[in-house]
C-alpha cells in the first residue's frame, strides 16, 4: 500500500521541463562559443584550454542529451 502511494506521489511530481534545464542549454552554448573561439585562435593556441573545454563540452553535451532524453519519457 505505501509503496503504491509513493509511486503515484512520483508520477505526480514529474512534469517534464525544469527551469534548470534551461541554465543547462545555454551553459552549453557558451562553451561551445568558447571552443569554437579557442580553435579560430591565431597567433598560438592553448592546448591545455582546448582540452579542458573539449571535454567540458563533451560532459555537457551528454548531459544535455539524458536531460531532453529525459523530456519524452
């Protein structure tokens, strides 16, 4: 009984888009702006930053994707 009313509690509370979510997107975007910014750079390139941002993006980016995943369920 109390395990059948703590799953309706939980269907309940999911709504699908956070306002989170939205800080997440253009969190995103700035640091996609950044590499692109890192990788145009011309007179010397800073590998240590295009590295840390790659993967910085490449954490966000997946995070983004289980986030709007998470959206459609």
């Amino acid at each position: 009984m109390f395990l059948a009313a703590s799953e309706a509690a939980t269907e309940a509370t999911k709504s699908g888009i956070d306002p989170f979510d939205w800080f997440m997107l253009a969190i995103t975007i700035v640091i996609a702006i950044g590499f692109v910014r890192l990788l145009l750079a011309r007179p010397r390139k800073n590998l240590f930053a295009i590295g840390f941002t790659a993967v910085a993006l490449g954490l966000f980016l997946f995070i983004d994707f289980v986030m709007i995943k998470g959206w459609f369920v």
